[in-house]
C-alpha cells in the first residue's frame, strides 16, 4: 500500500476520535513504516496473524514494520487515541540513540500497561510530538525522534507488556482471515459453520480443516475461547453483571456462559473479577 506520509515527510501523528463501534474496514498492514499509539478514551480488540490483546484507555500500543493487523470495539465508550507513523529511517535514527535491542525489544509487544502517573507523562509526549508535527519547521523531525526515543526508553523502564492470547494464524489463508474479521463483529450471533463456509467460498467440511489448520483448534472451540478471551476483558474494565456480559456475548444463558469459563479457566467469572480486581 502507499505510504499514508506527506510528500517529504519521515513522519505522521494524529490526534482522532472516532465513535465507539468504528471498526476498520479491512485488514491493514504497516508495509513501508512502524506505528505507535496511545488510546484515551474506548476498549478496542487489536489482533493480528500471531495474536489478540484488549487494550483500554491509558494503554500504548506499538505496531511493527509488517504485521497484519485489525481493530475492533469492545465496549460504547467513545474511541480517541492519539497515533503515530515513522519511517525506517527514523527507527533506525532512534536505534542509533536508544540501542537497536530496545527499539525491537518495545516494538515487539502489541500492548503495554502503564501506572496512572506514567500515563501523564507519556500523553504529554505524544502532545509535544503532535505540537512539532503540526508547527513544521526544519528541526521538527529531529525533535520528534528525540521525544520518540525517550517514549520507548519510559515503555521499557516504566511499562508493563500485557499479556496477549496467541492465536498463531496462517495469514497465507485470507479466506479463513476473513472469516475471523467477521467474527470480530458477528460473534455475539453465534454464526453456523454453514455460514463462514458460504463466506469463504468453500464446503463446510473444506471450511473446517482450513480453520483447524489456520488456528488450531475447531470453530466450536474456537470461538469459545474468543467469547471468554472478551469476557474477561469486561469483567476486569466494566461492572455489567455476570448475566449481562453472557448475554452480550451470545451465551445462551449466564448459567452456560459460567460453565464455559470455568472449564476454561478453572474458576467462576465472579470469583476471576475478585482475584484480579484486588491482586
């Protein structure tokens, strides 16, 4: 894809706001540039071909130069973030200033995790990066890379990396990728096998071996795991009762819902909420 720059620049940050249940519409890939961003306000699911992470507001999210990736809501809770693209020559500019171990070793993670005053910090940087970005000048990119430096050295000092779910998909296979972006909107609908093979263009039987052999695992289980991978999200970052996160998320009824994360996780939805909120 065309790199989404300024004719001459090295460089994009943005500042956007977006209504809760924008999704992309395709997915997207940073070919030719690395990417870094901050979220301020929303709950969004970014999964690429290796794996899936919730990320909430006051969370960094770096990107790597050629990873396939797509996003989607998590909650109604509007959607604003501030976002950054480099160019290589930047990275290896910052490489030069930071060492390239911990450029790679930041860029390497999906999601990091940061204390209340580090947030602070961190969102005044992407400010004074937006600040030199929009006021242009013949210094303003060596500014960028210094602040972009001292970014990633906070991330690494100061940053917790959040745990992601693996998902180790074939991305060779757009048709199963495909389905799973569907599935990103559609899983509360619990949709047929029948009904991802239509979309894929295959027979069911056909559909399910590519999709065991693109995830791992069967559809049923599949999307089981996916349900509590989300579940667990809102019982952590909202306080929807257990009957309301089962029937947002197409369980049949709370009782099966807590079935399911049990057997998955070896304890109750209630009892996961307690531990994590007070651990």
């Amino acid at each position: 894809m065309p790199l989404p720059l300024k004719k001459g620049f090295n460089v994009h940050i943005e500042y956007i706001e977006k209504p809760f249940n924008y999704v992309m519409r395709a997915v997207d890939i940073y070919q030719d540039f690395y990417g870094i961003g901050m979220i301020i306000s929303g709950d969004r699911q970014t999964t690429t071909p290796e794996q899936t992470c919730f990320i909430h507001a006051g969370n960094v999210t770096p990107m790597n130069i050629g990873v396939y990736h797509q996003t989607s809501a998590l909650s109604t809770a509007p959607y604003k973030r501030y976002g950054m693209k480099f160019t290589p020559r930047i990275a290896r500019r910052c490489m030069e200033q930071i060492g390239e171990k911990n450029f790679n070793n930041v860029m390497s993670h999906l999601c990091y995790e940061l204390s209340s005053a580090c947030q602070i910090k961190v969102r005044q940087m992407f400010e004074d990066m937006l600040y030199e970005y929009e006021h242009y000048d013949s210094n303003s990119e060596f500014i960028i890379e210094g602040i972009l430096g001292r970014l990633i050295i906070t991330l690494l000092r100061e940053g917790k990396v959040k745990e992601s779910a693996e998902m180790k998909l074939n991305i060779q296979d757009k048709a199963i990728y495909e389905v799973l972006a569907y599935l990103d909107l559609h899983y509360a609908e619990n949709p047929s096998v029948e009904t991802l093979a239509a979309l894929a263009g295959l027979s069911a039987s056909h559909f399910m071996k590519r999709f065991r052999e693109c995830t791992g695992s069967s559809y049923k289980t599949y999307l089981k795991c996916y349900k509590i991978r989300l579940a667990q999200s809102l019982l952590l970052h909202t306080e929807h009762s257990i009957s309301r996160i089962s029937e947002e998320l197409g369980f049949c009824n709370s009782n099966y819902f807590c079935n399911v994360f049990h057997e998955i996780y070896g304890k109750s939805p209630r009892a996961f909420r307690k531990e994590h909120r007070h651990s």
